[in-house]
C-alpha cells in the first residue's frame, strides 16, 4: 500500500490552518458562494464533479480537488486546498476513496457537506485467494474507520446506484440553496432520466454474451458486474496499488482459460505493465476498462455517460456480446 495516503491528522490539522491563512491573505471578506453570486461547491473527485456540474447547473461554480490525470487514491492535498473547504458553501465527496480528503473535511470542520457513500448501499466486493481477501487489503483505501473499512468505493459505476447517489445530491442541494431548489429538482430528473438509458444500454447489450468473466487490473467494477450478471476477476484488490501475488496470477491463468476469458482490461490513470505481462502470458487481449476516476486526452469520451457507452462497447466485444 502506497504509505503516502496515510497522513496523520496531526498534520491536517496544521495543513489545515496554514491553507486558511494562505486564502484569507488572497480573499475578500465576503467568500461565501462564488463571485457572480452562484454556490461555491468543492467535489473531491471527477464523479463527484460531474453530479455537481449536472444538478447545480448554472447556480454552481465546482471546483475539484484531484485534477484531471491525478489519481484519486493517491491524491495529496495542499494547504491551499484543505483551506478552500473551509470557505465552501457545500462539498460533496465519497468517504473511503481518499483518505487526505476525509482527514481534511474532517479537521476543517466544514458544515454543509455531502457524503455520497451515506446515499447508496455499499457493499464489499473483492477475490479471495488462497485464503487471503483482496478486498480487505484496499478496503476504504487505507481508511481504518469501521464504517467503511473494506467496503467498494466504486458505486457510481454501476448507473442504478449512481443515479440513487443523483437523487440524493440533489436533495441535499435543494436545502442547501432553497430559492433555487426548483432547479436542481428538474437537473436532477433530468440526469437521472441519462442513467436510468444507460441502464438499459447495459442491461440490452450484455444481455447475451459467450462468457461472463472479465479480467481487470482495477478490481473497481464489482457493482457494475453484479447489476449485469458478470464476473469481474480483479489482478489486484479494489486499489490499483495493490500488487497481486504469484498465486494470484496463476489463478488468473486458470480462470481465464476455464472461463473462456478474452481480455485482461487495464486502465488510463494506472500502469498497465501487469495486464500486458498476463495478457503475453496467457495470450489475451488487452483493452481498456475505464472506471472513471478523473477525465483526460487519453479518455474515451469527455463525459461519464460518453465514457460509460465506450466502457459498454469493451465489454460487449470482450465479452462476446450476440
């Protein structure tokens, strides 16, 4: 596990008080909402965002804290950044993913924030291999809180559940900014009218397929393949970081062959070194599977619902989709 995720609160919290000297020195005395007057609103990630940027529409200015290209797990917060929570009017994040930005909400003592993780059922998804389970090594992703230790973070993959964690962003927005609550309702509908056609693309195009395991070097598609009936055999655990053992590969090779697997998927923001080695050593395929953690150049879509109809179009060929 990457030791860096792991910040003590100790240092937050002094992260967190030279980050609101750093803004208080560079701001005006009014910093609440944005300066033409719209909501200011931090989302920890891309998922996060892109719920922000739908359902607040024009009332909103969304900043984010883990750039295009950054990989959230690894995500380290600047004292600049911490600070800017203090100052939001609302933020929205998903506990368990980024453990320096849980830490830093936390310590910043920011009230108005949004936890998307408390608006879905989350489960626990992961490959136990010789006794040992995958999933519990990332669980949280170095989160050691009780709640969410070994849960899947990865909810908005599947659209059913995204769009659950939709409903409830847009509730809490409506509360949030009450004289535009008419507004985030109908953006809300609107998106969840996106997701639930999604849900039908999958449900229509892997409804018959000649296999339904798929090889991923990101075991973040546990949601996704339990709505659909797949199965998703994961190289390493729900963190990318996670290095898999030589059993671990050796059982791969197993059920890639018992299964009539195609394709060992990796991903944009993470090396794909592992899935090549596999992919040569069983002769598969490679391709992309991308589970939507931030949108860069290398993206196959510029949107979620454009990168989740690529993500269709991969599984539907992995898969062998009739």
């Amino acid at each position: 596990m990457n030791v860096r995720r792991l910040i003590p609160a100790t240092a937050v919290a002094g992260a967190v008080a030279l980050g609101i000297t750093a803004l208080s020195a560079c701001s005006g005395p009014d910093t609440a909402g944005g300066s033409d007057g719209t909501l200011d609103v931090v989302a920890s990630f891309y998922p996060m965002q892109y719920l922000a940027e739908e359902i607040g529409g024009a009332h909103v200015s969304v900043t984010t804290l883990t750039k295009p290209g950054v990989e959230p797990h690894d995500l380290e917060l600047s004292p600049r950044q911490i600070g800017s929570l203090t100052d939001a009017d609302y933020i929205l994040y998903l506990k368990g993913i980024q453990p320096a930005v849980d830490d830093a909400i936390t310590q910043s003592g920011a009230k108005n924030t949004m936890d998307a993780a408390t608006l879905t059922t989350m489960e626990t998804h992961g490959t136990e291999v010789d006794g040992h389970d995958h999933a519990s090594d990332a669980g949280g992703h170095g989160d050691s809180d009780e709640e969410t230790a070994g849960r899947d973070p990865h909810v908005w993959l599947d659209p059913v559940k995204y769009a659950e964690v939709a409903r409830g962003v847009g509730t809490s927005l409506e509360k949030a900014d009450p004289d535009n609550a008419a507004d985030y309702r109908a953006n809300t509908d609107a998106l969840v009218k996106k997701l639930d056609a999604l849900n039908k693309e999958y449900e229509t195009g892997l409804k018959s397929t000649a296999t339904s395991t798929f090889l991923t070097t990101h075991s973040a598609f546990g949601y996704l393949a339990e709505r659909y009936g797949l199965t998703q055999e994961g190289i390493a655990g729900v963190d990318p970081e996670t290095e898999p053992s030589p059993a671990r590969i050796k059982n791969l090779q197993h059920i890639a062959e018992r299964d009539g697997a195609t394709t060992v998927f990796f991903e944009t923001l993470a090396s794909d070194k592992t899935a090549k080695t596999l992919a040569k050593d069983t002769g598969l395929r490679t391709d992309v599977l991308d589970p939507l953690e931030g949108i860069t150049e290398k993206s196959k879509g510029h949107d979620y619902i454009k990168v989740m109809e690529s993500n269709l179009a991969a599984l539907q060929k992995a898969l062998g989709a009739k």
